[in-house]
C-alpha cells in the first residue's frame, strides 16, 4: 500500500428496487342471498417512501464526490515520485503494495451515509487508489475490489478497519517479495499475488481548506484544494509535491522542530470538516531558512526528472506563486517559504547539472 492501507473510485448509486403483486380475490354470492355483494380487491401493500434527500445530504455527496476526485487526482500525480525515487528516499524507502482502501466508516458522520450512496462502500474495505508503476498495479488490483484475507488472514471490517487492516499489511510486506491477497471482484472471490514495490513511504493527502499552501510533517505530504485549484496542471503539482517529499526526505520538519505543530495541522485539514480558524496567520509554524528551502529545490527537481516530470517550468512555478500569494498573505505558502527570488540562481544551476547528465547517459542522483 502507498504508506498504509490508508489518496483512488467509481462513483454508484443503489436504487430501491420495490415490487408491487396485486392480487384479486373472487368471492362467490349465496344461492339465495339478499343481495350479492361485489367482491372487494384486496390493496396492494403500499411502495416504501424514498428517503428524503435533505439539502445537507446533497451537500455531502457533493463534498465526498469532490475530496475523492482532488485525493484521486493526487495520487496519480505523486505515484511516479514515490515509485522512481525510493533511492533518494533513503530512510524513508519502504516495501509497499502501492494501494490504499477505504470503507463507509472513513468517513464521518452524514458523510459516511454520503459515501455509501455515492461511492458504494459500505462496512469491507474496497480498494480506493492504485499508485500507477506499483506491484498493486501490475497484479491487476482496481479500485472497487473488496478486501478479503492477506495471505489467507481475514482482514477486518467496520469501523477502525484501515487502521486494523495496516497492522496486519505492515508485518507481512516486509518479510515477502509478494503477498497472497484475496479480493471479491464482481461477486466472486479471486486471488491475486503482489509484488512488494521498494517506494519511498510518504503518504499524500488532500487537505480540504481553500488557502493556497501545503505543508510538510517529516512522513506526510497535504496539499490544499486551494493550492490545486491554484496550480492547475498536473506538472505544477508534482512541483509541489515533490519540494515537500524533499523537505520530509531531508528532515526538515524535525530540525526546525515543526513536527508536532504541522503534523496537528495536517490531521485537521485532512479530516472533512477541518476547524479553519487554525489557518489564521501562520499557524505557529516556523519559516524554512533559505538554505533548507535551496536543498530541497535541489532534491525535487531530481525526484521530478527521476519521475518523468518537465523540470524547465519549476523556477517560473514558484515566481508565480510569490507574485500572486505573497509574504503578506499569512495562511499563503510564502509566509512559511522563502522567496523565489533568493533561489533562482541555485535552481538554474541544478536544471543545467540534470540536463548535463541526461545528455550523459549518467545516473540522476544529487
């Protein structure tokens, strides 16, 4: 699994399917009867009310369909990063399956009602991302699939299953070159071997908050929906993504003593109805000197060439961003990060040192 059996997803519905049998009953009169009364037809039993679908659902289904989509979206981004670059990762490569499962119980509240209807889960964990290059992805494991047993082990179900399920992945993927996993697939069970895939083990996730930032803990990656709306292609989010695996990589978090403070705003942002009064100015966080933020350009901008990412485009990527969300914009991604304008050299350097080795045929690694 990408980091735990933790962003994938075909979105269904299940209509009330309800049948109506009427049946007429004849009644015979008397032989000699006062008067013959017409037979009276039996009701048919009355077709069970829809549920009332209360503006406050529709805005939940609307929400899951939205987070599912931008965690989806994250997870294809990020899968080459994680993939190609379990080198660079160093102590934070692990083996993994490359895949993440959720259930109904993932969700809180109305929206684990929101995501039964809209995504078909219900208590068994379903398999809800497939990093692409993955073991999972070449066993042929698809997003919908049930989780039945690993390695003949039933895994649980209910709530609490993906942390349960993650204590009963952790222990096998590290001893085996493959897992033996059982899956229910269109109604039938099936068997599927997968091979562990050495990844570096940096979970990425969505944060549900429209500022324009992202934000680092030393193990996970959060990216706001504000900062996806704000970089808008795919190439400008493995730009994001692949600094704050670098930052993680290099311990950055933990040096600045940044840990516990990111990390309390990582899990709020990532839950669906995060407290947004926590945004407020910079949150407690310390900024990032200039020479952690010029190690950690250098690093991403060799994860992303690793990963098959376009690296000429990065410098003008982050100017961008300065000029539009600047120092003074507290909650921004510049309060916290330094300016552009203090890298640019650096990083022109480390896209001329890529280029050199690509035209090279010499290994990529810093």
């Amino acid at each position: 699994m990408a980091g735990t059996v933790a962003p994938r997803i075909i979105s269904t519905t299940r209509p009330a399917l309800a049948a109506l049998t009427v049946a007429l009953l004849l009644s015979a009169c008397a032989t000699t009867p006062p008067a013959c009364v017409p037979p009276v037809a039996e009701q048919a039993p009355a077709a069970p009310e829809a549920p009332l679908v209360t503006p406050r659902m529709v805005a939940a289904r609307d929400a899951v369909r939205s987070m599912v989509s931008l965690q989806d979206r994250l997870y294809r981004v990020a899968a080459p990063l994680l993939i190609n670059n379990a080198e660079l990762c160093r102590t934070q490569a692990r083996s993994l399956l490359g895949f993440t499962a959720k259930n109904k119980w993932s969700y809180p509240g109305e929206y684990a009602d929101a995501a039964e209807a809209v995504l078909g889960y219900g208590d068994t964990l379903q398999v809800s991302g497939v990093l692409a290059g993955s073991g999972a992805a070449r066993a042929g494991l698809r997003k919908g699939d049930e989780l039945v047993a690993a390695d003949g082990r039933p895994l649980p179900s209910g709530r609490g299953a993906e942390t349960q399920a993650a204590a009963v992945f952790g222990p096998l993927v590290s001893k085996r070159a493959q897992l033996s996993m059982t899956i229910s697939r269109d109604g039938s069970n099936q068997v599927l071997r997968v091979p562990v895939t050495r990844a570096c083990a940096i979970r990425v996730d969505l944060g549900n908050a429209d500022n324009v930032n992202s934000y680092a803990d030393g193990s996970r990656v959060a990216v706001t929906r504000g900062m996806i709306n704000f970089a808008e292609t795919d190439e400008a989010i493995a730009y994001v993504l692949a600094k704050d695996i670098a930052h993680n990589v290099l311990g950055h978090a933990s040096a600045l003593r940044n840990t516990a403070t990111i990390g309390s705003m990582i899990d709020n942002l990532t839950s669906v109805r995060p407290d947004l009064s926590l945004l407020i100015g910079t949150s407690g966080i310390r900024a990032i000197p200039a020479d952690m933020e010029a190690a950690a350009d250098k690093l991403a901008l060799y994860m992303l060439a690793r990963g098959g990412y376009p690296i000429e485009r990065y410098k003008n990527f982050w100017q961008r961003l300065a000029a539009q969300y600047p120092a003074s914009v507290l909650n921004g991604y510049a309060a916290i990060h330094p300016t552009v304008g203090q890298r640019t050299a650096g990083i022109d350097q480390v896209v001329a040192d890529i280029r050199a080795k690509q035209a090279a045929n010499k290994r990529l690694k810093p």
